[in-house]
C-alpha cells in the first residue's frame, strides 16, 4: 500500500513540475503552483521532503526580476513574503537600475515568480484593453493596483502564519536561506511615487482592479478570473 506522505509528495512534486515546463500555459502554470502550495500547508511538507529526483542539484535560488518600477517591486515583495522568500534590490542591467530580487528554496521561489507574473500581467492587460498608457496615468493605474493587492496578498501570508507548524517552518526556512547566502546588509530606501490630481481617476480605476482579482486564486476559481480579465 502506498504510503499516503509520499502519495501527497509525489503530486506536489508533479505540480511543480508542470508550473515549470516551458510548454505549460501561463494560467495553467498559476493554477499549478497555488494547488501545490496549498497542499504544501495543508499537509505541512517542506520542499526538502519532497523525493530526491525531483529536487534540483542546488537547493536554494535567486531569481532578479526585471522590474524597476515601485509598484511592481512591491508586488515582488508581497509575495515573497507569501511564499517563504527574501525580497531585495540588486543594480541591473546597463543603466545599472534597482530591480527587484527574491531569493530562497528553488520551488518557493518559483512560485513566487509565477504569481508575480500572473498579476503583472492582468494589471498591463487591462491597462492596454482600457487604452491607458504612458501619457494618460499608467503609473497612477499601476500603483492603484498594486496598493489596493499587496495588502491582501499580506493578509494571506499572516493567515499562513497563523498555523504554529508552518509558522515553524517558515522561520526555519529563513534561517536557512541567510545561512546559504548570507545577510542582507541594509535596505534601500526610496521617495513614495507623487501622483499628480489628474491621474486621480486612473489611481481609483487600479484600486479596484487590485480589490476584484484573486490574491492568489483558488485553482477552482481561475476560469471565472480569466474570463473577467483575460
């Protein structure tokens, strides 16, 4: 009879798998990744539990985003926070520019990669589908959005937290992941984004955006998002 941990780790270990195939499609991926963090909680097993074959040579990842703007640093923040990974700010490219970083166990990290991607993406879908662009509030329109979700997507981590064994294992993960890379020394700080009295009506238009998406959708849950903002 199988054991029914192993029967739990192999399913996770094959959702993985599938939100990470290049092949696999982007709402796919999203609804891939939230049920194998929810069986991750759910069962309480750590990515080091999963079988040996499925587990990368290096156990631990960084992933640099390419994302330089505040509302979207924020959201990497977010969840970062969500997913058990360190968020920072790393010099890029050769403007040498603050993009945003998180690093961490490798599939924590993915699927904070994949959430990231998954908003981002509604967010510049609805702006282009909405006809607002550089010249008529986009950066009103995406921190509206961004403020109005990343204090959700907060609450879930809290939620998650709220259970004394994974809250053990988040704080055993972060100990881990600075013993790996070591600490981060210091944080950047930088100005709150002004926004100007005409954008006002493009800032409320996010914040809604960001109040009606899933934070991190249900697989159930994603057909009725991408119908409504797909």
């Amino acid at each position: 009879m199988t054991d029914p941990i192993n029967k739990i780790s192999a399913k996770i270990a094959a959702l993985l798998r599938l939100a990470e195939h290049e092949g696999t499609d982007a709402n796919e991926a999203v609804a891939a990744a939230a049920k194998a963090r929810a069986l991750m909680d759910q069962r309480q097993i750590s990515e080091q539990d999963l079988p040996q074959d499925e587990q990368s040579i290096e156990q631990f990842i960084e992933h640099k985003f390419g994302y330089s703007e505040r509302w979207s640093q924020e959201l990497v923040r977010a969840y970062s926070k969500l997913h058990d990974c360190e968020h920072y700010l790393n010099k890029r490219g050769v403007r040498q520019r603050w993009k945003a970083a998180a690093r961490g166990y490798r599939d924590d990290v993915l699927l904070c990669k994949i959430s990231v991607e998954r908003v981002v993406r509604i967010c510049k879908d609805t702006a282009k589908a909405r006809g607002i662009g550089r010249y008529n509030g986009l950066n009103a329109f995406n921190l509206g959005f961004s403020q109005a979700l990343c204090p959700r997507i907060y609450e879930l981590a809290c939620e998650r937290q709220l259970v004394s064994s994974t809250n053990a294992l988040v704080v055993a993960k972060k100990e881990n992941i600075e013993s790996h890379f070591g600490k981060i020394e210091g944080t950047l700080s930088r100005p709150k984004p002004v926004v100007e009295s005409r954008d006002w009506r493009a800032v409320d238009a996010g914040l809604k955006l960001g109040h009606a998406i899933a934070a991190e959708p249900e697989v159930e849950d994603l057909q009725k998002e991408i119908a409504a903002h797909g």
